[in-house]
C-alpha cells in the first residue's frame, strides 16, 4: 500500500451491512476500520426503539445466510421479529465474530476527501480524528437520514418531542398522557395501536392514508424452526433467485383471468397468511391497472369492516394510490385502533397543521393539546444518509452536487467521479424492494471480490466510466417503467423530500436479474468499470 495509508477500507456504519463489510474484508486479509455513530452495532435496529418496532421480513429469512453455524445456532421467537429480538442478534453476531474491535463507536463521519494525486480517501470524523484509507464502503443504511418537516413552531413546544427513529434508549412513558401522532407511514402503523394502549388521549395526523396487511404474527413452532433450518441451503438459493428475495411464491396468473369468486378466494388466502406475501396473490397485481385495482378494493374492503365509523373508514381507505406502489406497511390491530374512543384521526391533507404552539399543535381553527409530539416522518430515504456526509471526489465536487438532479449510479454500487467509492445497498440497486439481508449479503460478497481481483492482480484504483454509469441509470429508469411504483408519490421517488428531484430510486428488475447482471459484470473483467495503478490516472 501506498505511503501514508492507515488501513485498507474504512467502513461508515455498524448496522448488519457494515457488520457483514467488517466480517468479509477481514477474513480477506484486508485492513478494516469501522465507524458508527451509534453507541453500538444494529444500525436500524439500534435507533428504531419506537413502541411496536418490528421487521417486515419474516425473521428466518430476514436474517445472515453466510454462516452455517450462525444460522442453527440462532432461533427466532416469531415470525416477524421485534425491535429487541433483532437489536440482539446484531449484537450476537457481533461478538461471535469480534466485530468490535475494529469498530469505533459514538463517532460520526463528517467528510470525506479524496485525493487524486495519490488516489486515498481521507476520512473525517466528529471527533476531530483523519483517517487516510484506499477504500470507502459506505454501510450507511438507506432508511437512516431522519425527516422532520418545518413544522412552524416547533421548538416551542414545551412537552417532549421523539422521532420514532430517535426514540430514546430508555423509551417514553405516555402513560395517561396526550399524545399526538404525525405521519402514516409504516413506523407509525406500528406505534399507534401500543401508544394507544397507555395514553389517555392519541391523536394521529394523517396526510396520506396508507394500505396495510395484517402482519399475523404467530411465535414459530418448534418444527417451522426445525424444517427450515433442515433446508436453509435450498430455501436461501431460492431466495436469491427470486424476484422479492423471499422463498413465499407468486400465484403464476392473472387476476382478470379468473372468475370474481375465484379471485375473492386467493385474495383471502393471502389475507390469512399476512403481510407482504399479499401483493402475490397474482403476477400482475404489481404491473396491471386493472389487476391492482381488484387487490386494492379488496383491501379497502378490509379496512371498512374492522373500522367501525365510516366516516374515520374513508380517511384511512387508499384511493389515490395503487396498492403495492408505495412500501406496504404490515400491521398488528392497527385500523382496530380507531375503534377506540381515546382515539382521533385528524387529516392533515383537509386541514393541514398550521403551526406548533407551546401546549399542542394547531389545524385550522382547531387546536390540539398534547403532551408528546411523535414524528413518524420518515427518511430523506436512499440517497440522505449518503450526502449528508461532505463526500468530495474528483475535482472537489461533492456527491450531494452530482446528485442535485437525481442519483447516478453503476449496479447501485459505485458513481463515476467518486473513484473506490463503495454505496452499500444504494440507489440504482434492488435492496428496499427485497429482502434487504439477501441484497447485503449480495453486495459486500461483490465489492469484496472486486478488492480481492484487484489485489490479485496489482490493481489499487477502480472506477466507473460515465457511459456504464448512464446506461444503467436508464436501465433503473426501465425497469420501474414496468410496474406501477411510479403511480404514487412516495419516498421511492423522494417525493417526501421538499425540493428532492423526482427520480425511482430502487431496481425494480428482479433480485435473481440483478445478480446475474453483477455476476455478468465481474465474470466479464468488470465490464463498464476501470481499473488501474495509484498515481496513473483512471479516466472515467
């Protein structure tokens, strides 16, 4: 390695990408360090603490597949796991591997700059310490850039105020309290029914009404953990070579090609079994109009006979949206919730929330008193955590600057000006439309054979031309044009971001055709990216 050189690879964050990137490129040989800002490893699960916090992946899938032993080893209580469950088993991995050693906790990575006369990344942290490495893996996790909108008067506000996504370590007691909910989304389906089981009061400020699958989560018997842990090796296989990433099939037909009854039968079939296998209830749930529409008024049906007001039905029933076309959020007793008599629905899309006040929060003429603010408000999702580092590649520019107009990527792993820049699970890649611990694994098991190559081959530098770089941006851009995920506003396309470009963000192509089309790229010397000495000049 070049003069100067403290380690091989810096990794940003500890979460399960950067814990896997630690793992990986160690036993390669490589010279890791790791930073989190966290005060411990899980990433997501660290921060998400929030009441009724739960994965939406079932746990055996949702979980390491590179290590046999790992996999008997650890047995998951329920189907869905909680916040807690999977918090510890973050940190089981974590010793059983001794990832900690080369993690530094309580530090944030504030820049990064690369220098392009001797081709190192110098790393700043918070803590005012530089660290000069050949590689940058971004494992920042593409749901950790928190969103709090201007809420005018925020700061006056005298009772307490919690992200979900910052939700203190200790938790909240709203016991007795008033407490409003803002926001919709999946983080607050799954507070508001244990939020609603201790406050005296629960008001939730809907702008957008949500579909949402019951998530049916049953503890696992003794012999589901048995037989899938007997066949872990076939069902992971199938796994990746799936469109979802998830061994639960498709239904292989048309939903227009069946009778109503016929239909109505499947749908309830795969009401039954929860969460997101429902949007598999046909092939073209997910790309035909009409087919969508059948699932969604299905849904909508749903919704109206748990909820017993129709008034408060028909705030919380989708209609300007296809199911599916926004992330599906997977519930437990949620829309039951507002059968409750000490809990309201107000719409903010009706009555928008003109300010904050010191005692609660105001809609139009309305005023609410509270106790604890909750902002279930979301991510500046797939690109925030990524530029809000000051990460400046060639020539100075920032990556915040050439994303200004939409992120731009090769595979969703590299952008060109940005040589041995590495964006784990990034945008341009299938990972939040899969199960995100497949396109992990996926993806640090590539870059790490892309360092390996290099290594083997006397390689330091590696970039990717701008014409890889502007065919594969199309070729996410195609992809998505054949489902219907860009009939809705939603933070696959930023649209939750003031101000953010409108771009699809996720590869909406399968994540068995985008393994391949990875394996194709490495296979063929890694066509579309160049690779060269220190100090010689990569031209992109």
């Amino acid at each position: 390695m070049a003069d100067g050189v403290e380690v091989d690879v810096v990794v940003v964050g500890a979460g399960f990408a950067g814990l896997y990137a630690v793992h990986d490129l160690r036993r390669r040989g490589f010279r890791v360090r790791a930073f989190e800002r966290g005060d411990g490893v899980g990433g997501t699960w660290f921060w998400n603490r929030y009441p009724g916090a739960r994965c939406d992946i079932e746990s055996m899938e949702y979980s390491y597949s590179f290590d046999e032993d790992l996999q008997q080893e650890w047995t998951w209580s329920r189907r869905y796991p909680t916040q807690p469950e999977m918090l510890a088993y973050a940190e089981h991995v974590a010793d059983r591997f001794d990832l900690r050693r080369d993690i530094t906790f309580g530090t944030n990575v504030t820049g990064a700059l690369y220098d392009e006369r001797r081709d190192v990344w110098t790393v700043a942290t918070d803590g005012g310490e530089q660290v000069t490495t050949r590689f940058l893996v971004l494992a920042t996790g593409v749901l950790s850039a928190t969103r709090v909108p201007e809420f005018p008067g925020l700061e006056r506000f005298r009772g307490e105020v919690h992200h979900t996504a910052r939700w203190p370590v200790g938790g909240v007691d709203v016991t007795g309290k008033r407490v409003g909910v803002i926001g919709t989304g999946s983080s607050g389906i799954q507070a508001v029914p244990q939020l609603a089981a201790l406050a005296a009061r629960l008001t939730v400020f809907q702008r957008t009404a949500n579909y949402s699958i019951s998530a049916e989560n049953d503890a696992l018997t003794e012999e589901q953990i048995r037989e899938t842990k007997q066949n872990y090796a076939a069902l992971r296989e199938k796994a990746r070579r799936s469109f979802t990433g998830s061994t639960t099939p498709i239904h292989r037909q048309s939903a227009l090609a069946v009778s109503a009854e016929e239909r109505h039968a499947q749908f309830e079939e795969r009401w039954r079994l929860g969460g997101f296998p429902f949007l598999g209830s046909y092939d073209d749930v997910m790309r035909d109009l009409d087919a969508n529409a059948l699932a969604a008024e299905f849904v909508r049906g749903k919704i109206r006979s748990i909820v017993r007001d129709p008034a408060v039905a028909d705030l919380l029933t989708p209609t300007d949206h296809p199911i599916g076309s926004k992330r599906i959020c997977v519930d437990t007793d949620y829309f039951a919730t507002y059968n409750l008599d000490h809990v309201r629905l107000v719409s903010v899309r009706e009555r928008p929330i003109a300010e904050i006040t010191e005692t609660g929060l105001r809609t139009g003429d309305e005023h609410h008193d509270l106790d604890v603010l909750v902002l279930a408000t979301g991510f500046d999702a797939m690109t925030g955590s990524f530029t809000r580092i000051d990460i400046r590649g060639r020539g100075g520019r920032t990556l915040a600057q050439k994303w200004a107009e939409g992120a731009r990527t090769y595979l969703g792993v590299m952008t060109a000006g940005f040589p041995n820049l590495f964006t784990l699970t990034g945008p341009g890649s299938p990972a939040v439309l899969c199960n995100m611990f497949l396109a992990i694994e996926q993806h640090v098991d590539w870059v790490g054979r892309l360092l390996t190559t290099m290594a083997e081959q006397g390689h330091d530098v590696v970039e990717p031309t701008v014409a890889s770089e502007e065919e594969w941006t199309a070729h996410v851009d195609e992809a998505a044009d054949g489902t219907l995920y860009k009939h809705a506003n939603s933070w696959y396309v930023g649209s939750n971001v003031p101000g953010k470009p409108r771009v699809f963000l996720p590869y909406a192509g399968g994540v068995g055709r985008y393994r391949k089309i990875c394996d194709s790229v490495a296979d063929d010397g890694y066509r579309g990216f160049v690779l060269g000495r220190a100090g010689a000049g990569v031209p992109a």
